[in-house]
C-alpha cells in the first residue's frame, strides 16, 4: 500500500491526535516533596502500573512515626471535592474494613476505634478516625484522613508509637497543611 504525502500527513495527524488524548486522560503527578515540617520522604509506591485505579503513595517518617499519603481515584477522576461525593462513605467504610482486615490476619492486635468525624482542615474537608492497636507487641496509635480533591481521592495515614508522644490530630494536621503548601498534589489544602 502506498500514501501520498497527504495520506502520510493525515496518518501521522491521527497518530498525534491518538497519542495526545491518551496522556490527556493519565493524570501526571507532581513530585512529592523530599521533606515537610520534619518528616523526610522515605519514597514512592507506584500502584497505578499493576492495579490501575490504585494511583500511588508517598510515604514520610519522623523520630514520631510514619505518614503515608495515597492519591487514587478507583477509576474515576470526577470525585467531587471533600467529603460529598456519593461514592464517598463506602469508600471510607472500605478503609475502615481494611484496618479490622490487619486485625483478623494478626497482623495488628486488640484494634479500638473513636468515634468517626468530619472535620476541616485549611480548605479542605476531611472524614477521620482515630485508632489504637498493638502490632509486634508494642502498643501504636494511627489516625486516617480521607478527602477527595482535585478528581482524586487523597488518604492519608498516620502511625506512630503511643510512647512517642504528641497530638497526633494536630501532628496530621499541620502534616496537612505543610503538604499541600510545599506541593502541586494538593492545592486545595491550601489556606
């Protein structure tokens, strides 16, 4: 089969066109930052390539503990902002059942919940839960945040030793808002 050039041109314009609505509809993270507010990033876990909708997580330790921030979207890039989307709460619920999930494989132990709550930080509405457990015999308290910005879910995860001390809302929280002013990923968190 031969082109002309016209039938190369089109060819090639059709090619470009593909191309270019395909990295349209892949979301290109920023990169995370390397440290905020004491916590220095330990590294990146790319869920998207094997289990698509999974997106990825950063993860960042301290002398305190560790945080890890996931961004995802389960296959959607329209979830609406905070805490409203429809799809939010089985979301939410689906996190909590992942913690009682560590709890019936022994990987963590008498796990007791607070109430849940919504609350807002900077801008942004967050759905949050307090926890404790035991893991490898040392007694750790965790809190998980989720949101949904800019079309994706954000969740963020926070562990540390009940020993270590300190607040661990007002130490996610400021993790929060320092996140989202020393980064592109989370602009709405911005005061």
């Amino acid at each position: 089969m031969t082109r002309g050039k016209a039938g190369w041109g089109t060819f090639l314009l059709g090619w470009a066109i593909l191309l270019m609505s395909a990295c349209a509809s892949v979301p290109v993270p920023a990169p995370a930052p390397k440290s905020v507010g004491g916590w220095i990033h330990l590294g990146s876990q790319d869920f998207e390539s094997k289990h698509p909708g999974l997106g990825r997580g950063e993860s960042y330790a301290s002398p305190l503990g560790r945080i890890t921030v996931y961004h995802y979207g389960l296959g959607r890039r329209d979830w609406q902002t905070g805490t409203q989307d429809p799809g939010f709460a089985e979301q939410f619920d689906l996190t909590m059942a992942e913690i009682r999930h560590h709890e019936a494989q022994g990987t963590y132990q008498a796990v007791s919940f607070e109430p849940v709550r919504d609350l807002r930080v900077g801008s942004q509405e967050f759905r949050a839960v307090r926890f404790y457990f035991f893991s490898r015999g040392v007694a750790q308290r965790s809190a998980t945040y989720l949101s949904a910005q800019q079309g994706q879910l954000l969740k963020l995860r926070v562990t540390m030793p009940t020993a270590s001390g300190g607040d661990i809302d007002q130490l996610t929280q400021s993790f929060i808002l320092r996140y989202g002013s020393s980064s592109g990923n989370a602009t709405a968190l911005k005061d």
